[in-house]
C-alpha cells in the first residue's frame, strides 16, 4: 500500500522536502503492519530500507554471548530507524523488533541514501539522530557497570524522563540536583517492566520489586499511562549512590 501524503506529515525527517518529492515518495513507500515481537530489522544484515514509524513502538536490542537479550532504545512514532546501516550499507548492529503491534511505512534503502545525500536538511538530522544514538549508547555501557540493579533501575527512569517522546533532552543538570516538591520530570509512555528489565541487566521481577519500593515511598506516581517522578531528590541520590534504596 503506498503512503499517503497526510502520512508523510508525520515524520520531521521528510515533511519540509519539496512537493514534487513528498509526491514521489508517497507512490515508493509502502505501508506495512507488523505483530508485537516480529522483528523489523535483522542484526548482521544491511538494511533493506529505512523504516518509519507511523503507530505503536519499536525497541532495538541485542544479546550477550550467553543469550541474554539487551534493551538499546525505543523508537515512538514519528521517529525513523536503520539509518545507520542505510548510510554506509554496512550490516545493522543490532535487532530492532515490535514493542507492539506497529504500523511502518518505509523506503528502500538504495532510495533513501540518495535522499539523504541529496538534501542537507536531511544529512543534518540524520546526523544528530547518529550522535544522539552515540550518547545513548554511552550511557547505556556507564548505567550497565552500575552494581546494583536498583540503582541501574533509578539511572534508567531518570534517563527515560528527560527525554521527549523522540528522545530530545529537555531536564537541566541544575533541575536534576535541586530539591523538589512537585514532579518536574515524567514518562509520558511507560515501557513494560519486562523492557526495563533487558535495558538493566535484570530480571522483570526484580524491576517489579523495586517499582514497588518506589511507590511505597512515593518516589514515583503512575497516572494512567504516566509515570511521574515525585521526589526526584530521593531517586537522583540512589541514581548517584549517595543513598541507599529504602527497604520494602
């Protein structure tokens, strides 16, 4: 099915191109629906295309040498992923799979290539969403070497609340140390304790535990599908490991 222009709007990688473009696009896309856990780029393999996402959620991941899946990013819609391995046509270093049930529209790669070489407006997003990834992935090896699976937990919700649906920092380190007594930070779409668990390196009973702890000592609030971080003081202090987690 190929994609209509309304779709297209979603997406700030491509919205601002020419009319003549977005027309062409519209009739080489093609609209895909894809199941919660089917995977939607292999690892090891060049990308076959660049993919879009109109509904649902995606999560990259990986595994270690003895199996164990880990959790790398979420993708939310109006995001794109596989620009890396669309870029240097080199194989993808890691999965990305179907959080849920999840609508794609995506452009062969060969295409996007050129597109992306073509415009600089799209060469400078994709290159921030490269550095941003390389942040993240940084961050993601620091929180990893953390001891304790509470703290890792803590770290995780932090990262996770400062960022946009698409992952642009919004909180300030000055916010993040000082004391509060409203939630200045929240999670608009909470990931299953399961997908916290893999980005950890914990198992999802552990994650429920210590949501538990969290909400008993009203460190966290869930409102509906949002996560609020109500004494960030307590939860930055376990993140840094200037407090231990309180007891159950």
């Amino acid at each position: 099915m190929a994609v209509s222009r309304q779709i297209l709007g979603q997406f700030d990688l491509i919205r601002s191109l020419p009319r003549d473009v977005l027309d062409e696009l519209s009739a080489r896309m093609q609209l895909r629906e894809v199941a919660r856990r089917a995977v939607v780029a292999a690892k090891d393999a060049p990308a076959a295309e660049l993919g879009f996402l109109v509904t649902g959620r995606l999560q990259a991941v990986d595994f270690t040498v003895d199996g164990r899946s880990v959790g790398l990013y979420f993708v939310d819609p109006g995001d794109f992923y596989s620009e890396l391995s669309v870029i240097d046509a080199q194989p993808a270093p890691e999965f990305v799979v179907a959080a849920s049930n999840s609508t794609l529209a995506v452009l062969e790669a060969g295409a996007a290539r050129e597109l992306i070489f073509r415009f600089p407006q799209l060469s400078r997003q994709v290159m921030l969403r490269l550095a941003a990834r390389l942040r993240a992935a940084t961050a993601q090896r620091t929180l990893l070497g953390l001891p304790n699976p509470f703290q890792r937990l803590s770290v995780l919700i932090l990262q996770l609340a400062r960022q946009g649906p698409r992952g642009e920092h919004h909180a300030t380190a000055a916010a993040a140390s000082a004391p509060q007594t409203k939630a200045p930070m929240a999670i608009a779409k909470v990931p299953t304790h399961q997908e916290l668990a893999i980005m950890i390196n914990a198992s999802r009973e552990t994650v429920t535990r210590a949501f538990q702890v969290l909400f008993t000592h009203g460190v966290l609030l869930r409102e509906g599908n949002e996560l609020r971080v109500v004494n960030l003081r307590m939860l930055q202090d376990i993140a840094d490991g200037r407090q231990d987690p309180p007891k159950a």
